[in-house]
C-alpha cells in the first residue's frame, strides 16, 4: 500500500495557530507562560504538516524554560520592506 503525501495548499497560519493555542491553553495557563500573536501569511503548506511544527514549537518553549524567568513568546509576520532604485 502506497500513502501519497498531501499536495500542498493554501494555510492561514493565523487559524493554525488559534487552533493550537486552543489545544495548549492549559499547558500555556499551567506554566504561566504568554504567547502574543501578530498577523501570519496564508502559505503553501501541508495543513497537518503547519499544525504540527506550530504545535512543537510552543510546546517546546513552554516546556524548556529558565525557571523563573517570565515567558512571552510572540509570532508575527515579518514587516516587508521595500528600497527605492
């Protein structure tokens, strides 16, 4: 039996991250930890590919941190920037 991996498609990473920060709130209220979110793209992705990686990434920070030490971590799209010719 053959799998074929999921052709990419349009993934608001915005929505993903709501969806992960929904699964995670009582991790994220347990450890006392502050997760900001700014604007994200809708990218060409994988969707339960994006899930996950969002997934470790904050469940990774939450997990690994300096006791003591007040946790915010803050994902946003990074500003454009343009030069003039």
């Amino acid at each position: 039996m053959t799998i074929r991996p999921e052709p990419p498609q349009p993934v608001d990473l915005g929505q993903v991250v709501t969806e992960v920060l929904s699964d995670l709130d009582e991790g994220i209220r347990s450890s006392h930890g502050n997760v900001v979110v700014g604007p994200l793209p809708t990218v060409s992705a994988t969707p339960l590919q994006m899930r996950q990686l969002f997934q470790n990434l904050i469940a990774n920070a939450l997990k690994f941190h300096p006791d003591g030490v007040a946790q915010r971590y803050t994902w946003t799209r990074p500003r454009a920037t343009m030069e003039a010719e």
